[in-house]
C-alpha cells in the first residue's frame, strides 16, 4: 500500500532542545527564540560616543534605531527614525520626517533631540572617524568641533518636533547613506542630561531599537529584550539577544557547535583554519581595499601606458595566495561590487601584454633612469612583504627597478600627502556602503590624492554625481568616474579587499546575509520554519 505524502510546516523541535540546554555564564535560557552572539573579548560599549569595533557596532544597532538603517540585504539606506526626506534642487540641504517613535520610556523622538545628540557627539566622541564623518557632512561641524563657531552655526535645525533639516558645506547626493553611520546615533538626551556621564549605565539608559538592556553581567555577558515601545516592533521575532564577552577559541567554536552559540562574527585570520571545516563557515569580501598609489609626476609614471603596464605585470592572485595565505580578494577596482555596481576592471595578469604597453610607451632603461621609489609604513610585516613582491613582479616582468622602502606612520602620511613617493601604499575602510568615499581621494584637490592625479572629467563626473538625488544615475556616474581613473588612467593600483570570517547556524537561523558593508541588521533575524514532507 503506498503511503500518502503530507507536508507540515513548524519552528523545528530540535531548536527547543538545544537552546534550553545552555548553561554558558550568566545564561538561563528556555526560550528558544533567543540569539546568542560571541561578540569579542571585549566588555560591550552601551554609549555610542565610545565606539570603536565592529563588535560596539553590533551592540549599538539592536538598542539604536538611526534616521535611517542598513537594509539587511544590500546595506543601502532605508526608512527609520526618519520615515521620508526630500532633497533641495542644488542638493545643499536634505529635509527629514521623522515618524512618531518612541524611546523605550515612552517619550516621543523628536527633532531637537536629534540635534541636541549630534552636538553631544561633536564634543564627546571619542571616534575619529565617525568625527570626521559629521564634519564632512554638516555644515559647521568641523568649526564647532574647534570652539570656532557657536552652535547655532551648525548646519542642523529642528523646524519642528518632527522635521530635521540639514545643511551641507557642498551638494551631499551621498548624504542619506552616510547617514546609517553610528556617527549620526540618536541618543535619549533627557536622561543624558538628567544622569550626565551615568546615562548609559544598564539601569539607566533607555533605547530606540528593537531591543532594550535586560542584563548587564559582571562578567561582561549583555542581554537584550525585545522592546515593546520600537515602533516596528511587529517586523522582529527575536524575544532576546544576548552578547557574550567571547572571542574566537577552541572552546567558542566548540559551543557554536553544539548549539549554545547562534553566531560568531569578526573571526581573525589565524582561527580560520579551526572554522572553515564548518558546512555554516562564511567568508566574504569587505568595505576594506588595499592598493598603491601611482605618483603620475614621476618621469616614468607620467605616462598612463606605463601605469597600464605596472597594473598587468602584478600578479594578485598569486600576491594574496602567497603573501597574505589566502587573506583577501584579488581586485582591480577600488570599489567592491553590490547591487547595481559592477567591478569596472577584472583581475588581469598578463606580463606579455605588459611589455608590449611598456614599449609603445617609448621607456628605456637609458631614457628613464631614475628609480622608483615604492614606500609602505612599517607597522605591518605584510605590508612589507607585499612591497617586495610587487617591486619583484615588476623587475621579473618589466626589467623595471622598483626601491622599497618604510617609514613610521606618522612620517610616512606626511610625505605621501606631499607626493613624495613614486609608489605608496594606501588603504581605505568604510562604515558607509557607498562608493563615493573611495573615489573622492582621486579628485584633483582632494587632501589624500597622494599621486596628484588630476583628470577635469573625472573631476566633473564626481561634482554632477554628488548633485544627483536619482541614485540609478549618481551610480551610474560615480562608475564611470572610476573606470576613468582606474582603467584608461591607472592613477591608482587596487590590490585586494580584505575579508570577514564568520560562522551563523544557517540551518536555525533566517534573515542573516552577507551584504558589502559587512552590517548585519539583528532585527531580521529569526528562527527558521523548516518544511518537513512524510
């Protein structure tokens, strides 16, 4: 007798078994709708004015809500604190709604306490990078920030309890997108000013997020609860998270293992080994290039055919698997792909193509004797031993004579500022997923454009970008910008992406992807409904 197939859809049993079994420190847990991060062996920061990992961040997105947040797909910026804005025709000011949200004590958000948190932050922060982040985008800031100007020249102002008007220093098409930075948090200025420096003690912070502080151990463990005030408390179907002071062990990988941890993120390079045997091991690229800087006044370099070359004489797969032991992702663009980006160059590695260039045009050892100088700072032995492999691949492929040399960091952004190496190395991270921030450094007067590459269509596609409020179009000319300067011009020498390493129980969990910025949005997250047929 054949058996009749049915099919039934339910939370899967098993998620109840083992997450009831927890016993890590501090952890009572019956709950099987509960996320359990290794969130790093640090303490977690509940004050955003003191972020400084990616582990902060994490903290500050589950208790935070920004004007907007990361899509937890693509990272690009959608509807929160703010639920609609509207640029000005020159792109100077951005106009922002905010929706009737609550604080976790049931105070309204409004405006004002959007502006009275950034300039709390402008004199609290103790983040350079999300400083300099306010001050690129408001106008004002970066004077306020030096005692130069009073507040009321900063270029933020409520018009009234629900609309934020923000003013540029310079059209900021980009500006929504910056926006997601935890540089522009929003933070519960009445217990700010009625606690002082205690307010983001667990027993008195409040939050905007979809979770509030339940739990502040003295052995660093931090548990969420949901909270019932988050305006869009119906999308979240998390009822607790919890942060384990953690970092990526044997013992760690051991519990992700068994069940008793939901996600380990930030997995440095030397544990990937004991991981990646895991069929819930991910690796991807991320918001993080390495490349050098191509000095086009040099003798040799002022030629671009000469640059095209260099760009095909270096081989990257071979520099990333020998020199960083697999620690990256070859590239030829500056700009990682995401939705509606493409890379602009593929990795080529062609030596013969490379000479045919070199000789069209026109070097000669006899004309161009001057040696390059290709510089790196020394606090990273990798970064050394990428120098000597490109000054290698060029002389073994070009007959070109490449000098390594190194300086302390401080010493060697001054010169390199100055234009004072050949060859330079250079980096650039970004909280931000957008492309804008890694293209700027071309543009002629910008402060970092190291090789004082100066191309006025480049720089004109860069000013109509940053005016452009349709983004289908800004992307659109912020690519062409950079294949400008990448591919015909080769002012610059992208190398590779760094890469995060992570475990998630893919097969529990849903609503967790990997995204160019690296920002995974908690509130997504939910235990998986797994379809089982008889």
């Amino acid at each position: 007798m054949r058996m009749k197939n049915f099919t039934k859809t339910f939370i899967r049993a098993a998620a109840l078994v083992i997450f009831a079994s927890i016993c890590t420190s501090c952890i009572k847990n019956t709950n099987a709708n509960t996320f359990i991060i290794a969130n790093g062996t640090e303490k977690p920061v509940l004050n955003p004015a003191n972020i400084s990992t990616a582990a902060d961040e994490r903290v500050y997105r589950a208790i935070f809500d920004g004007l907007v947040s990361p899509d937890p797909v693509t990272g690009d910026a959608v509807p929160a604190l703010a639920e609609s804005w509207q640029f000005d025709k020159d792109t100077r000011h951005l106009t922002l709604t905010l929706r009737p949200a609550k604080w976790s004590d049931g105070k309204l958000i409004t405006a004002q306490n959007v502006v009275d948190s950034w300039l709390y932050l402008m004199e609290n922060s103790h983040n350079q990078e999300n400083l300099s982040l306010m001050a690129e985008l408001i106008s004002g800031a970066q004077a306020y920030m030096n005692k130069a100007v009073p507040k009321e020249n900063v270029g933020i102002k409520a018009l009234n309890n629900q609309t934020l008007r923000i003013d540029f220093s310079v059209p900021r098409a980009d500006a929504v997108q910056m926006l997601v930075s935890s540089a522009f948090a929003v933070l519960p200025m009445h217990v700010v000013t009625e606690k002082g420096e205690n307010w983001a003690e667990p027993a008195n912070i409040v939050t905007s997020g979809a979770f509030k502080v339940s739990n502040f151990a003295s052995d660093g463990t931090l548990t969420l609860l949901a909270n019932n005030k988050y305006w869009n408390k119906d999308s979240v179907s998390l009822a607790r998270i919890i942060f384990l002071k953690r970092g990526a062990s044997a013992d760690t990988f051991k519990d992700f293992k068994n069940g008793k941890i939901s996600w380990i993120p930030d997995i440095p390079f030397d544990k990937v080994r004991e991981a990646e045997s895991s069929p819930y091991f991910v690796s991807s690229p991320k918001t993080a290039v390495h490349y050098y800087y191509l000095n086009v006044n040099h003798k040799a370099l002022c030629n671009p055919k000469v640059r095209q070359a260099v760009n095909l004489a270096i081989d990257r797969e071979e520099l990333v698997k020998t020199v960083l032991d697999g620690n990256g992702e070859p590239t030829a663009s500056l700009i990682a792909p995401r939705k509606g980006w493409k890379e602009v160059q593929s990795v080529e590695f062609n030596p013969e193509k490379a000479k045919e260039l070199l000789a069209e045009s026109g070097f000669s050892k006899s004309k161009n004797t001057d040696e390059i100088i290709l510089a790196y700072n020394d606090e990273n032995q990798t970064y050394k031993a990428a120098a000597e492999f490109i000054a290698d691949q060029l002389k073994k492929n070009l007959n070109i004579a490449v000098s390594v040399q190194s300086a302390d960091w401080n010493d060697f952004v001054t010169k390199r500022r100055a234009n004072g190496y050949d060859m330079a190395r250079g980096g650039w991270r970004s909280s931000v997923n957008d492309p804008t921030s890694f293209i700027l450094q071309l543009v002629s007067t910008d402060k970092e454009n190291a090789g004082r590459y100066n191309n006025p269509v480049f720089d004109s596609l860069i000013r109509t970008a940053a005016r452009s409020t349709d983004n289908a179009e800004r992307l659109a000319l912020l690519h062409q910008a950079e294949y400008i300067a990448v591919t015909e011009d080769t002012a610059i020498l992208p190398l590779y992406f760094e890469k995060s390493y992570q475990l998630i129980n893919t097969d529990m969990w849903q609503g967790w992807y990997t995204n160019p910025a690296d920002i995974h949005t908690l509130t997504s997250i939910k235990l998986k409904e797994i379809e089982f047929t008889k």
